[in-house]
C-alpha cells in the first residue's frame, strides 16, 4: 500500500514535470518568426526586379530619345538659275524705207500698223534662253532707259575690257544675278550696196520694216531688220556677237532679206497690215536663228 502511495506520488510529479517543458516551449515558440511565404520577395529580389524595370525603362527611353531626335532627310535645292538680261527698243510703227532712181523718188514714212515687236523680240529670246532649266530671262528695259548705259564691254572677242564708265551699273546688275545682257536698238542699216563702173554705193534703211528700191523699172523689196544687237558678259569682258559664231549676225546683208514672195500694192499709201505680214514674218524669223544660237550658246557654257 505505501509502494502504490508512492508510485502515485512520483507520477504525479513527473506529469506537472513534463507540463512546464511544453509550456515553455509555447511561451518560447511565440517568440520565433514566421517563416516568409513563398509569394513574398526578399529585399534582395525585390532589388533586382527594380533594376531590371529600371534598365527596361532606359531601353525603352534610349530608343523613343533616338526617334525623337532623329533629323528629317532634306530634299535636295536646286541652285538658282542665272538671269539672263533683255533689253528691247523698238518703235511702236513699222518704217518704209524707199530709193528711187533719183534722189527726189526718195522718201521714209511709217504704216499705222502696231507690231508689238519690243513684246515679240523679248518673247523670242526668252523662249530660247528657257529651253534650258539653268537660266531664266529678265526685262531690264524699265532698269535702263538708254542703251548707250549698256555699252559694258570694249574689245572684240575674248580680248575685250570692262568700260569703266558703266562698273557701278553693271556691279548692279550682277548684284541682282544678271550676268549676261542682250541689247536690241533699233537703228540705221545698209539695206543694199551696188558697185559699178565708178565703184559701189550703200544704201541705208532708216528703221525696221520695208525696204524698196527702184531703178531703171527694176524693183527690190527687202525685209529688214534694222537693228544694233549686242550680247555682253558682266562677269567678264566679253562681247559675245564678236565671238566667230556669231559673225554672220553682225553682217547687214543678213538682217536685209529680199522676199521674193512680196506682192506690192498698187498704191503704197494704202498698203494693207496684211500685204506686209511677209515682211514681218521675215523679221522675226531672223531673230528667230540668233536666238536660237544664244540659247546653244548659253547651254554650253
């Protein structure tokens, strides 16, 4: 009986015994930190992943930088065309000019018959000069109202001189890109030149328009083209008319042309507009040919 007592006693102590252990074991497993869950980034991976967004964003900063920044491709300019001056004097009326066998059968009168031919001239050299994209045309007739102010250059042929007198007009011109000029004035011309037994005569037509001359019952009737045409450089001297390519232009017998095909009238006072077309046409037509050799000439330059 005293055994039992003491067993009992002696379990009872080791059971409070194993009680404190395991309260101790609560009180002090409180204490212990979770363990992080699996969703949950450390610091250190939390770190990388903004490095890595960061790095990402400069990437994407870098290229939408370099768009932005990019220089558009600029066409390509033209460079400008060089001006070529025109400068025109012509009355506004043709001129019949007439030599008779004696010199009271003379006589120079005018036909009430606007040609327009200031417009026409410079609308023939500027269609020529045109054909080529690198030049362009210019009126410089309200710049200048003499031609004598556009006498630039002294000398023939590539041996020429700048006149003096005019460098402040022609530093002007060049100043506004003209470079080269061409001056067409109206003025006398020999129309006609006989020779015989006692050597030759010239004939002069006073103005452009129609040229006869009568003798002995024969009659010649001339188209002409009585003009002064000068074609000068201002960037040099040179007078390009005295150039051998343009020799022909400069001879009188060229801008008086017989026409075969003119039909006089019976009274020359009443001679139609349409009687002296053939006239005209023949004219133009020889500015025609020069301007068409300036434009080759310019073209070639």
């Amino acid at each position: 009986m005293k055994f039992v007592t003491k067993f009992t006693v002696l379990l009872a102590v080791l059971m409070l015994a194993a009680g404190c252990v395991t309260q101790r074991g609560m009180d002090s497993g409180e204490s212990v930190p979770s363990q992080p869950k699996s969703e949950e980034a450390t610091p250190t991976e939390s770190t990388e992943q903004e490095d890595v967004v960061q790095d990402g964003d400069s990437v994407n900063d870098g290229t939408t930088k370099g768009e932005s920044t990019k220089e558009p491709v600029s066409k390509p300019v033209a460079p400008p065309k060089q001006k070529v001056g025109v400068w025109v004097s012509a009355k506004k009326f043709p001129t019949h000019t007439h030599i008779g066998t004696t010199k009271f059968n003379n006589f120079t009168k005018e036909y009430s018959y606007d040609w327009q031919l200031n417009n026409t001239l410079y609308s023939t050299f500027k269609k020529a000069i045109e054909q080529n994209s690198r030049f362009t045309a210019v009126d410089i007739s309200s710049m200048v109202e003499d031609a004598g102010a556009l006498d630039f250059v002294m000398g023939e042929g590539n041996n020429g001189a700048f006149n003096d007198k005019q460098n402040t007009l022609r530093k002007s011109l060049l100043d506004k890109g003209i470079a080269t000029v061409i001056i067409v004035e109206e003025a006398p011309t020999v129309a006609i030149t006989e020779c015989g037994t006692y050597g030759c005569s010239e004939h002069q037509s006073k103005g452009f328009g129609l040229f006869t001359r009568s003798f002995l019952g024969t009659d010649h009737y001339i188209a002409s083209a009585s003009f002064n045409v000068s074609i000068e450089r201002l960037d040099k001297p040179v007078d390009i008319l005295t150039l051998p390519l343009f020799t022909e232009f400069q001879d009188d017998a060229l801008k008086n042309e017989r026409v075969e095909d003119f039909t006089p009238p019976d009274n020359f006072d009443e001679i139609t507009e349409q009687e002296l077309a053939p006239i005209k046409n023949t004219i133009v037509n020889y500015f025609d040919r020069l301007a068409t050799a300036v434009g080759k000439y310019l073209s070639g330059q």
